[in-house]
C-alpha cells in the first residue's frame, strides 16, 4: 500500500491518497494538485539495434508536452530513434515502465533534458517504483550529466 503526506503548494492543498493501485493513485494526483508541466517523463529510446549496435538514450521532458524525434536524432547524432519497448526500457535502466527514474540506471545512458526544465523551482519525477514520485529542484539532474536542448515536438497531440 502507498501511503504519502499531505503536500501543499501555494493556495492549493490535496491529500495523497492511500492506494493499492499507484498508477491509479499517482493520476488522481496529478489531476488533481500537481501541475502536469512539472512532472518529469524519463524516457527511453532506441535505435531498435541488437547488441553491440543498440545505441539508447534517455529523455527527461515535460508531462505535459511530447519528444520531437527529429530534434533528440539531431542532438544526440544517433538516427532512426523510436521509443523502447517495455522489455528494452527494463533491460537498459532496471525499471519497470511507468517508474523510470533517471538516477541509478542499470546501464548507462546519454541523458537529454528539455532545457525549459530548469525554469521551474520544484518537479516531480519518478522514484524507481511505478506510483512514487519525489519532489527535486531542477539541479538535481546535473548528477546525471544532461545535455540540455529544445527537444519539444511542435506538431499537434493525437487523440
């Protein structure tokens, strides 16, 4: 069972909520008092190579907005980049997908930040564990050495 504190933040006050379910806790969370711009998504991609030619990287980016594929093959130099699989995701950072935490990967991986990151005081990422997010400044991620670029996509969501 999840069991987290209360968290304030500016007028806004929720309570977490004690749950067997944390995926479906942590979206009750982040629906309801957390802005979605300041949650982390640690992702994960790959050139879909076996081996020794699998060249990954990861992503930290916005919640709310989504990877321009052309910009990350651009900035990292590695082409042809997709999204990992799960089975991948797991392989390359030791967590399961929904819990990727940029700190303590299984394997090394270039990491990339949305450079818009480091504008906000306080985000939310994932914890290692699918439902348990932490609360870190952006100068948290400098442990892991992130180029920082614009890697925000442009082109409108799909529903």
């Amino acid at each position: 069972m999840l069991f987290c504190r209360q968290y304030v933040k500016e007028k806004t006050a929720c309570q977490y909520l004690s749950t067997d379910f944390c995926l479906i806790g942590i979206l009750l969370l982040l629906t309801s008092c957390i802005d979605e711009h300041a949650v982390v998504k640690s992702l994960v991609f790959d050139n879909g190579k076996e081996g020794a030619e699998r060249r990954a990287v990861m992503v930290l980016m916005h919640g709310d907005e989504r990877v321009s594929l052309r910009k990350l093959e651009r900035l990292s130099g590695i082409g042809r980049l997709a999204p990992s699989s799960p089975d991948v995701a797991r392989e390359l950072t030791g967590y399961l997908p929904g819990g990727i935490c940029p700190f303590g990967l299984k394997s090394p991986l270039p990491v990339f930040m949305q450079e818009t990151l480091d504008e906000l005081a306080e985000l939310f990422v994932n914890a290692g564990r699918r439902g348990v997010v932490v609360a870190v400044s952006p100068g948290a991620f400098d442990v892991v050495s992130p180029v920082r670029g614009d890697l925000v996509s442009m082109s409108p969501r799909r529903v």
